[in-house]
C-alpha cells in the first residue's frame, strides 16, 4: 500500500520527525508481527501497547478474528516514540497500516496532514457516538470532524498521605487553591514537602501544567489573560513559599511518585498509573486519591490513545475492527485488563470495576472534568511554549505574569502564522 505524498503530507512528515526526536530502533517494530490471514482479507493493525497491555490487545484481536470470517486483524507492535516517526515516513511512500493506536494530543497533527479517514459519518450511522464523555470524543475531532474515536483515558489527581493529614490536624483534602496552599505549608516540615508535580521541561510537565490553566477559565489559547496569569503565579507562590520543591522543574511523575513513597511529599499530583508505584514502594502507606483543588472550575486534563483509520486503505475492515473494539462489553473487558479508563460514559457507569475501587474511584470522579490539549494540529509547538514560560517562572527567572504574556504572543504566532 504505497502512498504519495502532497507537500503538505511532506512538509508535516518533517515537523513530525523534527518534534518526534525519540529515537527507538525500527526493527523492534517487527515486534509480535504476524501473519495467517488465509481466505480473510488482512487488515494491519499497528499499537504501542506493551506488557499487560500487550496481552490484552493481542487477546482482543483473538477474539475479533475469531468472531467473523470477513477480516484477519495483524497485529504490529511498535515502540511509543516511534509511532509518529513511522507515520510520518509512510507518508513519504512506506508502507502503512490500515489502523492504529495515536496518543490523543498528536490525533489532530495527523488529521490535518490527512493521513486518517473521516469517519463521522460512520460514527454517525454506528449509534454510539453520543456514549462518549465529550473531553475524549473531542481530542478525536480535526475542524468538527472526527477521524477516529477514544479508546483509553487517564488523568491528573491529587493524592494525599492520610496519616501525614492525621498528624496535622487536617480532615480533609484541599478543595479550594487557597485551601491547598494553607494545607501545603501546615504540612511542610523538615525535609518533607506539602506538594509535589511534574514541571520538567516536556510534554509530560506540560500535562501536569495545564490543570492549573483550566481551573482559570484559560486554556492554550488565551494563556496571556489575567487568569492565565493566576495559574503561573499560585504555582510560583507555592514555590515561594517553600511548600514545593524548588526543583520541581526538574521533577517527572516518576519522580514525585519515588517523592511520595518515601514520605517526602505529602501530597502529588499524578495519575492513574502510579497506584500500583505507590502500593509497591509502600505498601504500609495510608493514602487516597481526592480531585484537584480548584480556582474558578474543576478540571483536569485528558491523557490516553485514540485510534485512527487510515485515509485510503482497507477502511471497511479497519472501521470494522474498531467498532467491534469499540463496543461497550469488548471495550471494557481490554481497560478492566488493563487499568486505563473509559472514554465511555455507559461503559463508566455499568461496570463496578471503577467505582468499587478506593483509588480508581477518585480519578473516575476527575476524569468528568478532563479536557484534551489542544485539540490543535499545532500542539507539539504550543506545549513547547507553555514548557518554556512556567520553567521561567517556577525558576524566578521572569515575572509569572510576564512569562504568561510572552507564552500568549508566541502562541499567537503560531496559531495566527
């Protein structure tokens, strides 16, 4: 299935590889590659999953091509930080799949450079489309049109040390910034900290930023307003104030996580996915997960994958397998495996797994308010921005106001070129 490539594909091929940077090695991609598709007509199938999740998507293509004799699904591993890479170069005439698993923020770049199908009138016809929490549905769409559909969700929350809550005298978890930013100096002591996140220079620090954003009233593209501004001061005044860690511009979600455990945070934010980290590392702990303290709004900001059809291939067998992965009892069978969350509000609200559980409870509340980045077919450039303006101001090297208002006039350029 060779391709050409329109300048624009090409010109989006080299911003992609560009911000992709990741290295990997391609050969690892033939990873787990198979291939038995007989009579059926094959439709390839190209993920990032691996260990547990691995396993659930390879028992989930089991059971679909088990389940008709129409298509033969082929598996195909390739490393996260070389998916885009991969893409980009199937545009320039590789070969490329029929489908394929894309972390949301980078859906729309995609979309835009028009490498996947339009499937709105498929979703349309399907029925189902009105079952999806609108943050995830949303990160799909490219100009109101949606190019693929949600498939895994996470977000950000607050985790908090009960037993350190106890000492303190505290009944409960902030709920309110002013209440976080009394609760994380009462609980500020020796060489603990109130409150510990992820502000290192990346995509990830960038996830962890943009919660405080959206509490505001901003997002990405108003990031010069008073509100803004608010964001990137309460963060830097928490820093001011000792209660976070002035190397928190260095921090990841590892990092606060290994913080936590050790008992030198009383409070991180972080997600989903570090449950497990802390259960491991302490398993004598006493924690609970409670939703973000808000300025103005709850919010939150919206991890996980989407999957995306490609624009001229096997369509028909690829929409096929995604709507059969997509259906409620077959989606929540693979997160339920896996530990994601749904992008399914039907899915949410059936199962027991979520709400039973005193950890995933908490996220499942937070995840009601999260919100994609972007959706923007720019937002590699953007995140790098928003980056660079609160590592100026986390690190006092410029006014947080000053920062945001330099943030708003690059963003500006970009969106407005």
């Amino acid at each position: 299935m060779k391709k050409k490539a329109s300048l624009t594909l090409i010109a989006m091929m080299i911003f992609s590889i560009m911000l992709t940077a990741c290295g990997g090695n391609q050969t690892n991609a033939d990873k787990n590659s198979s291939s038995d598709g007989g009579a059926k007509k094959q439709v390839t199938f190209w993920y990032y999953f691996g260990g547990n999740e691995e396993t659930a998507i390879k028992d989930a293509i089991q059971k679909y091509n088990s389940s008709q004799d129409q298509y033969q699904v082929i598996g195909q591993y390739v490393p996260f930080g070389d998916m885009k890479k991969r893409l980009s170069v199937g545009l320039m005439g590789e070969e490329l799949p029929d489908i394929v698993t894309i972390d949301n923020p980078d859906h729309a770049s995609f979309a835009a450079a028009g490498i996947f199908e339009d499937l709105t009138d498929r979703v349309n016809e399907w029925g189902q489309g009105s079952q999806y929490l609108d943050g995830p549905f949303e990160s799909a769409k490219y100009e109101g049109k949606l190019y693929g559909l949600p498939f895994t969700s996470n977000t950000l929350a607050l985790y908090y040390n009960t037993d350190m809550f106890k000492e303190a005298g505290i009944a409960e978890p902030p709920k309110t910034w002013d209440e976080l930013r009394e609760t994380a100096k009462k609980l500020t002591t020796g060489d603990r900290y109130g409150l510990g996140f992820a502000a290192v220079k990346s995509e990830e620090g960038a996830f962890d930023f943009l919660p405080w954003l959206l509490s505001t009233g901003a997002n990405y593209d108003s990031i010069d307003s008073p509100e803004a501004a608010r964001a990137f001061t309460f963060l830097t005044d928490l820093i001011k104030d000792g209660s976070v860690s002035k190397e928190v511009i260095n921090l990841s979600n590892s990092d606060t996580l290994k913080q936590f455990s050790s008992g030198k945070l009383a409070m991180m934010i972080n997600g989903p996915w570090n449950i497990a980290g802390v259960k491991t590392d302490a398993p004598n702990m006493n924690f609970a997960i409670a939703k973000l303290p808000i300025d103005k709004q709850e919010a939150s900001v919206l991890g996980g994958e989407n999957i995306g059809i490609i624009k001229g291939n096997n369509v028909d067998g690829a929409w096929d397998f995604l709507k059969w992965m997509s259906e409620a009892d077959n989606l929540e069978a693979f997160l339920v495996q896996t530990g994601y969350f749904s992008p399914r509000e039907d899915v949410a609200e059936k199962s027991d797994h979520w709400k039973s559980d005193k950890y995933l409870s908490g996220f499942l509340e937070q995840m009601q308010s999260a919100q994609p980045r972007g959706p923007h077919p720019k937002w590699p450039e953007i995140s790098s921005v928003i980056q660079e303006a609160y590592q100026k101001s986390f690190s006092m090297a410029m006014d947080p106001a000053d920062a945001a208002a330099e943030a708003g006039q690059k963003i500006n350029s970009i969106i407005n070129p």
